[in-house]
C-alpha cells in the first residue's frame, strides 16, 4: 500500500502476481501445505520470467 504510489499500480500488480506466481511454484515444487509434489520444469519457469520481464518493462518510462 505505501510503495503503489510511488511505483505505479501496474508495476505494483505485477510484482504481486509474480510473487503469488513464484510463491505457487515454491508449494507445488515442494509439497507444502499437503499439495501433491509438481516439480519446477522449464514451462513454470519461463512463465515466472516473462511476467517478471513484463513487470522490468513497465518500470521503464
């Protein structure tokens, strides 16, 4: 809440949902909070990036 403004609310929601993105990738690579084990392949990994990337893109202005 106090760093949206000074970020912009787009680069703010970006980071949020890559954070919930490579949070969700964390519990499902390693089973936490009774999930089924699903481990990090290439595919998550390139997903995680490219909405990381897009998050870089919108702090260049």
């Amino acid at each position: 809440i106090y760093t949206a403004p000074k970020l912009g609310f787009l680069t703010f929601s970006g980071l949020v949902i890559f954070g919930q993105i490579a949070i969700s990738m964390l519990l499902d690579h390693f089973g936490w909070l009774g999930t089924d084990k699903a481990p990090i392949n290439w595919q998550r990994l390139l997903g995680g990036i490219i909405i990381f990337i897009g998050v870089l893109l919108t702090l260049q202005r």
